[in-house]
C-alpha cells in the first residue's frame, strides 16, 4: 500500500471516530478521533512535497476543526 494512500484512510477513520463520537456524546472517541487527526495531520505536512495537493489541504483542514473542537466552537 502506498504512503499517501495510508494517511488519506487514517485521516477518513479519524473522521469516523470523531464524528460517531460527537453523535453519540462519547467523548474518550472524540478524543482518540483528534488525536489520530493531529498526528496525521503533522506528520503529512512535515511531508508536504512528497504528497498530493488535495491530501495536504486535507490536513490542513483537520487541523483547523482540532483547533476549533479544542476551543469548543
């Protein structure tokens, strides 16, 4: 499997986590889904040029909603 296949399916499992988390008002999912989302996110932009456009504003991205969930808006 490719790298930047495995950060595009560990961002969407994040997503997952932290969605079902927020629906069902569990929040040690909502935790792990932005904790997995911070490192991803990280980690694909320490790699910015070796990945694709749309990967890296979808890091970009989640890194915002982690600010924004941490902030509670």
């Amino acid at each position: 499997m490719d790298r930047r296949q495995l950060t595009n399916y560990v961002n969407f499992a994040a997503l997952i986590c932290y969605i079902i988390g927020r629906v069902a008002g569990i929040g040690i999912l909502v935790w792990i889904g932005l904790g997995i989302m911070t490192l991803s996110s990280i980690w694909t932009i320490i790699h910015w040029k070796e990945n694709d456009k749309i990967s890296n504003y979808i890091s970009v991205a989640f890194l915002v909603l982690v600010g924004l969930s941490l902030f509670g808006l």
